[in-house]
C-alpha cells in the first residue's frame, strides 16, 4: 500500500473541506482499504469521517427511518426501532457479508460506492429513499448513475439516508455463495398506490423492474408475475452466473419476496 | 492407572493456540533481518526476454536484487518430483527443469522471475514494482482434457505427456467385458482445488557465517525432507550445515510438503548476503502458487451382469500436473489413485491408465486425500449410476460386491488387512435412517422441493508407505518414521517425532500413547517436533500417516526403554530380567514385593554412582543413561474404511442445492483420542462437501486464474454444513501393534462422491459436475421439467 495522509474530520464541514481530487472519505474502510492494499486505488487522503458524531444513528418517524451515514451494518441490523418499522432492512443489513463487514461497513460507504452488487442501493430505490448529503437532498431513483457511478459531485458528504415506510416489504437475495454479495436480490415493497421491485445485482446498476412493479400494483400477488420472462440482453453475466439464469432468478426472488410479504 | 489411549483428552497445544501464543513463522523477527519480495509473472507462458534491474536497484532501501541467472551461475538446483513414474511402453516420465527463479520461460502465473531484498517490506514492494521484465507471451495450455493437443510447454516434452502409465491388465479387462450383461459408463471431472491453509506459507532464513549454517524458519509438514531435498537436489548446503524449522503451522493439507521456490532462493540468498531474509506470502499469492489439488478429467467403465455382480473396471484418466512435477506430483495421480480405483468391491479384473499432463497453471500436488478422493470419486460415482441402471438398492448392490473375507486382496494392488464393510454399511444406514428417506423425499415434494439420497463406500490406504510395498511397484522411496524417547534424570519425558503436526493434535495424542506406555503422567510428557536440530531424522506428516507410522515408532521405542528398565531393575533389586514385569510406571519383581518406579530407574540410569549403593545399578553391556530411538517402517498399508450417506434438497427455482443430512460412519481402527478424530473428520467433511458443492479453481484460456481471491473461490463456511453425524466401527489394524489406521483424510475422501449422489440422485439420475453450483442444478432441474412433461 503506498503512503497516505490520515485525517480525522469532528464534522462534515471539515471533511468536506479537506476534499480533493485524490482524496477518499474513510468510514468502514471495507472497500477502501482492500482497493488500497491491491494497488487498485491510490489516494494522497483519506478523510476520516466515523468520528462525526452527526453521521450516526437511526431516527424513526411516523413515515420514515432515517439513518446516519456512518452507521454500521450491524446497528441497522440489531436495531428494535428498524426491526419494527421496516424489518425487511433490517434482514437486509444482517445478510450482508460477513460479522467482520457489518461490524465496520457503512450504509453511508455501501451507497456512496455504488457497488452493481451491493444490497442497500435497492433497498434505497424500493424504499424511495432520500439520499440526505452536506448539500442538498437526492431521491434515489436519481443518485444511482451506473455502475460504482453515483450523483454525488467531489467532496460531497452523505449524512443520512431516509426510507420511507412501506406498507409492506421483503428482500430476498440470491447471494453468491463466495463473497455472498447480490448475485441478484429484488427489494419489493409495496406503498400506498404503488409497489417498487428494485433489482440489484442483475444489471451494472440497481433499477425499478418497471414490468413487474406494474404488475404487483394491479395484483399483489405472486401469480402476478409468476412465468414473466425478462430481456436478459443487458444482464451480468460472469463466472458465477449466465446473464439467463440471472434473468430468472429475478422473477424467482422477486416472488419469493411478495410471498413473504 | 486408567488408560489414556482411547479418551477425550483435552488438547495440549489449544492454551498456547487461543491465548495468541503460538509461535508460527511469521511471528519469527531475526535481528538485522530484510523483507524479500518475489516478482512474478503475469503471464501463464512467456518466454523472458530481458530483465532489467537497473531502476529498482536504485530505489530505496534495496540490498539486493537476484534473479534467475544468479541461481543458474551459482549451480541452485532446481524443485524435483519425488517419484519416479514409468510409462507403460517403459520409457521413463518426462520432467521438466524447474529453477527457483525463472530464467528463460515462466510456466504459470505466479512463476518468479526475481526476488527483491530490502530493508523494509514496503521498500522491497516498491522496489519490486520497478523491475522491468519484457515477456514474448506465448500461448498457454490449461485445460487439462486437451493439453495434449496443445503448443508444446516444455522443449522435449511431447505432448505435454509427462507418462503414460498403466496399472493392471488390459486384455483380462477387456475378456471380462466380454461376458458382461451390461457395462456402465461415466465422463467425470475432479475439479481443481486450492488448499487453502489458514496459515498462508511463509519463511526466514537466516545465515551464520561463523558457523557456516544456514537456518531456515518455514511453513512445512516434514522439515526433515525438506532439508534433504534443498541439499540433495537444491545444491543450497550440506544437510549437517543447513536447519530446518518447522515452528507452529497453522494448516497444510499437503500444500506445505513441498520444498517451495522461496525456500530454496532465501535460504541461498541469505547467505549470500550474510543477513536474515523474512517472506510472508499475501493471500493473492497463496492463490497462485501453492500446489492445487485433484484436476482429473476420466472416463470409467464398470462391467456388471444383471443381477449386480461386478466384473470388470476400466479407467481412463488425464491428470494435470500444472506447469511442473512437483515432490508428490507424479505419485499422487498414479500409486495413490489407481489402487484404490476399484473400491471396496471385488472386481475381478481391472485397469486403471493415466495420462498425466503439462498445461500452464499452478503445479498439482497432494492435497488432503491426494490420489483416494479420485479414486473414489470414479468409482462410488459408477456404482451409483450402475444402480440406477440396474435397478438394485445402491446399498444392497455396494453388499453384494463387498468382500467376505479379511485379509481382502483387492483387485490391483492391496491386501487389505482387516475390515467389516457389511457391519459399516448397516450402521450408516440405521445412523441415516436410510428407510425412512421415502417418507422425506415425498415431504420435500409436497413443498415443491427434489429431494435425493447418496452413498458411498470407500477404503483408502494410509500410513504411507511401506518401503517393501513401494519398492515392489518399483517407485524409489520408503516412508518409514522415527521417535526418539528421551528421560530426564527427574523422570520427565521428552519424546522426538519425526511427524509434524500442523492442525493433527500430536502434542496430545501423541503423549496419550507414551503416557500408557511408560506409565508417566501426561503433563511430564513433552512432544518435540518440527527442527532438525531436534530428532534424527523424520518424513512427516501426510497421507494419514503420523499415528499408523510416526506413532508406532513412539511405542517402539518406549517399549525399548521398558526393557532396559527391566534389565536395570533387575540389577537394582537382585533379581533376574525375565521377572521383572512392567505395569503403570512400576517395575515390580514377579512373587516379590519389590519394585523399583520408572522415575527411579531413570534416575539411576542417568546417575549411578549414588551414595550408599555401593554397586552401579548399570547391568554389564548397559550405558548409562535412558533414550531410546525407533525407526518403524510398517509392514504394511493401514486401510481405513467406512460408508457414508448423505440428503440433499433441492430448489428446482433457485438451483439451490442444501446438504440436509450427513452421516459418516468409519473405520479407523483403535481410535487414540475421539475427540481429535472428530475434529479431523469434521475437517475432512468440510473440505470433500466444499469440492462437491462450493469450491473451484478456474483459469480462463490465457491462463489467468479467476478465482484467486474469496471474493471469487468458494471457501465453505460453517453455515454450509448440517450438524455432521458421525459414528464407527472399530475393527484394529492388525499390522501394527496398536490397531490403528489413520482418519486424517476420510472426510475429503468420502464426501464429495456422497454428496454428488445425492444431488444427481434428486436430479432423475442427470449428470452434473463439481461444484454443484446453483446455475449447473438449475439448468439440470429445467431439463428433468421438460423431459417429466415429455414423459407425462
Ligand atoms: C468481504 C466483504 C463482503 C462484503 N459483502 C457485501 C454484501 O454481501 N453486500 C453488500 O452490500 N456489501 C458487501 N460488502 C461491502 C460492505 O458492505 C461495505 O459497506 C462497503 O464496502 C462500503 O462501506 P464502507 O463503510 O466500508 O466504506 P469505505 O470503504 O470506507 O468507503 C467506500 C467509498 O465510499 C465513500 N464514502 C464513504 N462514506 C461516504 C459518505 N458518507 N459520503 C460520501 N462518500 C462516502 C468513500 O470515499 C469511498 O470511496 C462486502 C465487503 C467485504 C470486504
């Protein structure tokens, strides 16, 4: 690993300001260091954030959680508050990697990262989530761009990001079975009026199934969309799974989830 | 006094392991030391160009920087396979030269060309990094069923065919299937593995030029053999000027038999700069250089009538030896795997020809079971399948074939000495409830779930090896062992073995069995492993051998040290040798009260001339003193045996396939210690179900490999396995006095066959390979849909 500067921030202003074009925020380190150590990335900084004590932390409201960026998987999944508001999340940040990640990885880090794997960004889009930064406010459907790509400009923070309860939701994940990341998951939740079915792990970037959620909101069930068979043309398709058993396995977990609705 | 041997001893070396205090090769810091890092290839086949230094030597905190040619000018010698293998037109196997640092081609990914030395690891990185190295890439042969056809890798080496080897009779083989009703056939796939010990290798060398020796601190099964190869073939110093140490080991499974490239270019290289060198391999490099394991591509025929007798084997295979032969690289495919090819069945003729092939991938070795688990991979698999096309109960016809007698003489090679694979067998099948799978099978359906059933009955051959048995098929080198049994005058004990235990428990088991033999309380017994400098001599530890052969030696001797003390007793106490008896640490004189301890007869032994005995208690022709030494080679193989039964269920949607229920009945002999031999079994389990399910060593067709990191490569983790039910029968090895056989490698043996018939079992009998990954089961689940919708 090549030398870097280490800073602290004790609040987002500081952190922000310290921002450059060769710099990183710290907060688990769980994809940072890693890049870091296999020569993958270089930074001059690494800006430290986990000490902003702002960053952290879970509030519920009447219609949202929100949560800190700097919260560790394993606050959301060991929360009460979230169990009993939006279990389904809660579920989702218990399956994310190992005790190891979810004792350091971030909400904040995993979203900011964009990983076309990684489990929050659908809970983000089920959830029509707000993405809070030191800026401004992003809807979800508007920060994920593409793959590891995200709205966020340099130097901009993520503070927290605020779900909206749903009526109902499940995540199911069919995870690979090595680094257990998404080889699909598909976060349905279903709100009044309308039902997201927000599919990670299938293509280069989280999305709403637009023909599925259509079909859940006519008729929540899983009959609905039972047999549908998606366009596998744009899906990954890799060593652990063909972009058709990737197409499959989106209806499959996608009713799995309005099951266990 | 009870009888140690055969309880739940309590791990020794588990206080030092949980409390952080084990002592591995990394936590070794030698003063003045430099960090050494290893450039390596990029590419799976290159022919080297030019190699500059120039750049990298000026970058800081550089001591030296050596490369291929240094090694050639100085006569390093090369890394070597241990056995020699004969074709079956009789010419010779074909080996390739193996330099430490590549000079002229690089045969795989990971091959090193250079080693950077410097002060600090992080200078040595950097340093590393400017070495410039102009490749002419060529193209690479990796896969294993076509290396053959593939561009020539080594000059001179034909086909990339390193033999040809045969191993039984063709034209019987070919009368038997003559007579047969059916034949049943097979195109199977080993899939390649990567050991993965916990402990990733590491090294330090260290020379003292006053002494003119070179020490080697290093991740190694057998630092014994180790030191003889790096003298004998590695040209690196005379074995009595250069120590080998093996500490703490944390993990091997055969990956840390060989004598590795780092060994040999650090040893070398420090002496050559007179300073301690330290290497530590990252995990990436793990991936990429040490020995995989299996990678066999076979076609087996089983030749049977209708009602199930089994009359012929035939066995066609091509295994992949990687880009080198390495130590056990050519006996692992051959005298390992085609002996046991035929089970545990009376097969009345049989063959097994293997091909063992040159591609541009990392070089294949023993790994966990090394030669059985192919074996019995080939054969339980067509057995399974001969069922199906028979229509008989897999268990029934697996009865029917069994042997009825003991000693067994089995078809190609062994005699094996004792067994009772009928009683294995119809424990298992009460431990499974083997009748009640219909009842199960019909539940998993009602969830829309397929559920299957497998079985397998293995034997493999342990305790390697006999040197009469291996010097009769003609192979070089017996295994024999070594203990030394040396007394303290205060009675404590040490005992030197030439095993090495890098996960096996010896410091427990191994005390167990002198503690009953010598009649000393365990906590005065120490057991030293591990240094050269410490014990004569010793082969070390793999193919289950450390208890059936390294144990043995340990009860020879202590049986040596029994005797003197009789002859000494005697003395003592005035009476004559042949009365003396020994029992419980006690030498008592038959019709007599009087006795003498072991303590004491150490004691006098060691210091005889004591105040008021005014003869030396020393007999005539007796030196003073109480050591004894034993070289045991056995007589014979150990064959351990057992069946095993697994259920899986399936989800037809997912491909999902989860292992339900796995029941491992074997037979080890006397077992020393039961709660070591589950924890070996449960290893073993873990490692045979991860190669059937989870694990795989992919190299794409430039030979890259994929899988080179747990984001990728498959470890099983505990959340994979059912709770394992394990049971045994015991029938006692009767070729070693204390009935043992070995459980080291049963679990990785037997595993991967049971659990693949169980999932091709729910499968409508559809063939899928290893690893059974939800994507291969899915497609096959599609497959039976369509053709059940056919049928219906
Ligand atoms: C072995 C392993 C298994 C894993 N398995 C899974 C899995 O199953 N599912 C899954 O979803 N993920 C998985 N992960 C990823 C993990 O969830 C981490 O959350 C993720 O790596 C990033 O979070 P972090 O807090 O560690 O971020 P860091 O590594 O510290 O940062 C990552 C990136 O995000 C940026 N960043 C961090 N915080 C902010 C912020 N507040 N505002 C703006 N930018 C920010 C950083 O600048 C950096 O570029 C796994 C990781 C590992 C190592």
């Amino acid at each position: 690993m090549k030398d870097f500067n280490y800073h602290s921030a004790k609040d987002s202003k500081e952190a922000s300001k310290l921002a450059s074009s060769s710099s990183a925020f710290l907060a688990g380190g769980m994809t940072t260091i890693p890049s870091m150590k296999l020569g993958l990335a270089t930074y001059k900084d690494l800006i430290d954030i986990k000490n902003i004590k702002k960053l952290s932390g879970i509030k519920v409201s009447g219609k949202s959680v929100t949560i800190g960026a700097a919260t560790k998987h394993v606050e959301v999944s060991n929360s009460k508050d979230v169990k009993k508001a939006i279990p389904s999340l809660s579920s989702l940040a218990e399956g994310i990697g190992d005790p190891q990640v979810r004792n350091r990885g971030t909400i904040g880090g995993s979203i900011a990262n964009n990983d076309p794997s990684a489990d929050y960004p659908s809970a983000c889009i089920a959830l029509n989530a707000t993405i809070h930064t030191n800026e401004r406010k992003i809807e979800a459907a508007k920060f994920f761009k593409g793959m590891f790509e995200t709205a966020l400009k340099k130097g901009e923070l993520i503070e927290a990001i605020e779900f909206q309860i749903p009526e109902k939701s499940s995540y199911q994940k069919h995870p690979n079975p090595a680094s257990r990341y998404a080889i699909v998951g598909v976060y349905v939740a279903k709100h009044k009026g309308d039902v997201n079915v927000a599919v990670t792990g299938a293509k280069s970037c989280v999305y709403n199934d637009k023909d599925m959620s259509k079909a859940l909101t006519g008729n929540f069930s899983s009959s609905s969309i039972d047999g549908m068979d998606l366009d596998s043309s744009e899906m990954n398709s890799d060593m652990h799974a063909s972009a058709d058993f990737r197409a499959s396995l989106v209806v499959t977990q996608a009713k799995k989830a309005v099951d266990a609705c | 006094m009870a009888s140690l041997v055969g309880s739940r001893v309590e791990r020794k070396e588990d206080k030092r392991f949980l409390t952080g205090k084990g002592r591995y090769t990394a936590d070794i810091n030698l003063a003045n030391q430099t960090y050494a890092i290893f450039v390596r290839s990029p590419h799976a086949r290159a022919s080297i160009k030019k190699l500059n230094i120039d750049k990298a030597l000026k970058s800081s905190g550089v001591v030296s920087i050596l490369t291929g040619k240094e090694i050639a000018d100085d006569k390093i010698g090369g890394l070597i396979a241990g056995w020699a293998i004969r074709s079956e037109d009789g010419t010779e196997m074909k080996c390739p030269g193996n330099p430490p640092l590549a000079k002229d081609n690089v045969n795989f990914v990971g091959d090193p060309v250079a080693v950077v030395i410097a002060e600090s690891l992080a200078e040595a990185k950097e340093a590393a990094e400017k070495v410039e190295v102009d490749y002419k890439v060529l193209k690479a042969v990796t896969s294993t069923a076509d290396a053959m056809n593939g561009d020539t890798i080594h000059e001179g080496i034909d086909k990339n065919l390193c033999f040809d080897w045969l191993l039984g009779d063709r034209q019987k083989v070919k009368e038997a299937f003559d007579k047969a009703d059916k034949v049943i056939s097979i195109d199977i796939i080993n899939n390649r593995l990567i050991p993965n010990a916990m402990e990733p290798r590491a090294c330090v060398a260290d020379y003292n030029a006053a002494s003119e020796e070179i020490t080697l601190y290093t991740t190694s099964q057998n630092p014994h053999l180790s030191r003889l190869i790096m003298s004998a073939f590695g040209n690196v110093a005379p074995e009595h000027k250069l120590r080998v140490v093996a500490p703490d080991v944390g993990g091997g499974f055969g990956s840390k038999i060989n004598v590795y490239n780092e060994d040999i270019v650090c040893s070398w290289a420090a002496k050559k700069i007179n300073r301690a060198i330290k290497w530590v391999a990252e995990r990436s490099e793990s991936f990429l250089t040490d020995i995989h394991g299996r990678d066999h591509v076979t076609h087996a025929e089983l030749a049977v009538t209708k009602d199930g007798k089994f009359l012929g084997f035939k066995n066609e295979t091509i295994a992949n030896l990687g880009a080198y032969a390495r130590v056990f690289g050519t006996v692992t495919p051959t005298y390992l795997f085609g002996p046991c090819a035929t089970g545990v069945y009376e097969i009345p003729a049989a063959y097994t020809n293997v091909k063992a092939v040159y591609t541009n991938t990392a070089p294949v070795d023993a790994y966990r079971g090394a030669g059985r688990p192919e074996a019995t991979y080939t054969i339980e698999r067509l057995v399974e399948k001969a069922s199906m096309e028979l229509g008989i109960d897999k268990t029934e016809l697996r009865i029917k074939n069994f042997p009825t007698a003991f000693p067994f003489k089995q078809t190609l090679v062994h005699t094996v000495d004792s067994g009772d694979y009928v009683a294995g067998m119809e424990k298992a099948k009460q431990m499974a409830d083997y009748k009640g799978f219909e009842a199960r099978r019909k539940e998993s359906e009602a969830k829309g779930k397929l559920r299957g059933i497998g079985v397998t009955s293995y034997f493999e051959a342990c305790g390697i090896a006999p040197s009469a048995a291996v010097m009769s098929l003609g192979c070089g080198v017996g295994l024999w062992e070594s203990a030394e049994v040396r007394f303290n005058p205060t009675g404590q004990v040490t005992v030197y073995t030439g095993s090495h235990s890098h996960g096996q428990s010896h410091q427990t088991t191994f005390a167990q069995i002198a503690a009953d033999e010598l009649g000393v309380p365990i906590e005065n017994i120490d057991i030293v492993h591990g240094d050269t400098d410490k014990g004569t001599f010793g082969m070390g530890t793999y193919g289950s051998r450390s208890l059936a052969v390294g144990g043995i030696a340990i009860v020879n001797a202590c049986k040596k040290i029994v005797e003197k003390g009789k002859r000494v007793t005697a003395k003592m106490l005035e009476a004559n040798p042949e009365d003396v008896e020994f029992k419980d640490g006690e030498f008592i004189v038959s019709k007599s009260n009087k006795k003498k301890t072991i303590g004491e007869v150490a004691f006098a032994c060691y210091l005889p001339g004591v105040r008021d005995e005014m003869k030396s208690p020393l007999p005539e022709g007796d030196e003073p003193g109480l050591k004894e030494t034993s070289f045991y080679d056995p007589s014979n193989f150990s064959f351990p045996a057992g069946t095993h039964i697994a259920e899986v269920e399936i989800d037809p949607e997912t491909g999902h396939v989860k292992l339900e229920k796995y029941t491992a009945c074997d037979d080890f002999g006397r077992i020393i210690n039961p709660m070591v031999v589950e924890g070996q079994v449960h290893g073993g389990l873990a490692q045979g179900i991860g190669q059937a399910l989870y694990e795989n060593a992919e190299y794409d067709e430039t030979g890259q490999l994929m899988t080179g990191s747990y984001m990728d490569y498959t470890m099983p983790r505990a959340d994979n396995f059912p709770e394992f039910n394990i049971g045994y029968t015991c029938t006692h090895a009767t070729t070693n006095p204390l009935g043992v056989k070995g459980c080291g490698e049963a679990g990785a043996i037997a595993a991967p066959p049971t659990v693949m018939n169980a999932v091709i079992d729910a499968l409508g009998g559809q063939e899928v390979t290893m690893p059974a990954t939800a994507e291969k089961v899915w497609k096959a689940c599609k497959n039976l849909k369509k053709s059940n919708a056919k049928a219906a």
